[in-house]
C-alpha cells in the first residue's frame, strides 16, 4: 500500500515534470512562429512601400527634357536636361540633372550654362543651377557652387565660390551679376578683401 502511494505520486510527479516541458517548448516554438511571421509581414510590408515609391519615382521622372522660350528682346532660352523629377505638390518644379542651357541672341553670339543639377520653373522659366557651374560666353568663363538665372529680369546671379577669367585676368569673389542683355559683369562681395583679382600674363 504504501510502496504504491510512493509510485502514484511518482508518476504524478513525472506527468507534471512533462507538462511543464513541452509547455515551455511549444509555448517557445509558437513564439518563435509568430516572430518570424511578423517579421515576414514586415518585409513584405517595407517591400511593397519601396516597390509604390519607386513606381512613384517612375511616374515623376522624365528623361532628355527640352525647354525653350524667347525673351521680349527675340533672344532664345533654350534648357535640356538628361534627366528631371516632377514635383507633385509644385507642379510647375522640375528639379534637373545633367543640364546644358544657351541663351542665344538675335546676332547669334551664344552664352552657355552647364551644370550637373538644377531647379527649372516652367512658368517663368527661372533656373537656379548648383554644382560645378560654368557659364561661357566668347573669351570669358564663370564659374560658382550656384546661379540663378532670371530670364524675365535679364539677370544672372552667380554665388559662392565665384570665378571669372578671360585670357587676361582672373577674379575671385563671393558675388558675381550679369546684365543679360548689356553682358556687363558686376563683381561683389560681402567682405571686400575677398575680391582677388589677378593678372594672367
């Protein structure tokens, strides 16, 4: 009677023993599960938000772009780009890059824009270039981190890291205005001793 108690309670010991066991084992299996479906939903999730931004990214983009307007003077402002991005809440944004622009006038002298990229407005046609910069008009070269080009006021506005030379000189300054339409150059600066100006032999 009493060898049998022992061995019953044994037993019971044993089930419990089991029970806590797999209990713990499945409990820890299914937690593994749910974390690997989660994690899946995730990624599936991140991929389809990529997948909906690069259709966007698609919609947006278009490639070898040309624009081309002419001033009240009959001078041509003609911008081409290899590739620009519409902006969807400023519809008349389109932000460029590899871009080549000419302004050329009525005696067919031509003054040209390159720069690596660019914000071009299609309603009054303003463009405000950045990064290696360079404007050439027959002997003379300018070069900036930035410019802005107003076609409607006849100006172009070059900014920072400012450079100009022609076979005779070179100037560095922080400010640089040309009247589009006189070609006169304007160089200026916040700090006057910025402005070098040096002489090529």
């Amino acid at each position: 009677m009493h060898k049998t108690l022992i061995q019953l309670i044994l037993f019971l010991i044993l089930i419990l023993i089991i029970f806590f066991i797999s209990n713990k084992y499945f409990y820890i299996e299914d937690s593994i599960k749910e974390a690997k479906n989660n994690s899946n939903l995730k990624i599936e999730k991140n991929n389809s938000l990529n997948n909906k931004f690069d259709e966007k990214k698609i919609d947006n983009e278009i490639r070898d772009l040309t624009y081309e307007k002419f001033d009240t003077n009959g001078n041509k402002y003609l911008i081409k780009a290899k590739k620009g991005l519409l902006d969807s809440k400023l519809p008349n944004i389109i932000y460029m890059n590899e871009v080549e622009a000419s302004l050329t006038y009525l005696n067919d002298e031509k003054l040209i824009i390159v720069s690596k990229k660019a914000i071009f407005n299609r309603q009054n046609f303003k463009t405000t270039f950045s990064k290696n910069v360079k404007l050439f008009y027959k002997e003379q070269t300018l070069e900036s981190d930035n410019l802005e080009f107003l076609i409607d006021k006849n100006i172009a506005i070059f900014k920072d890291n400012v450079k100009y030379y022609n076979q005779y000189i070179e100037a560095f300054a922080d400010i640089v205005n040309i009247n589009l339409l006189t070609k006169e150059i304007d160089i200026k600066s916040k700090n006057q001793k910025k402005i070098k100006i040096k002489k090529i032999d």
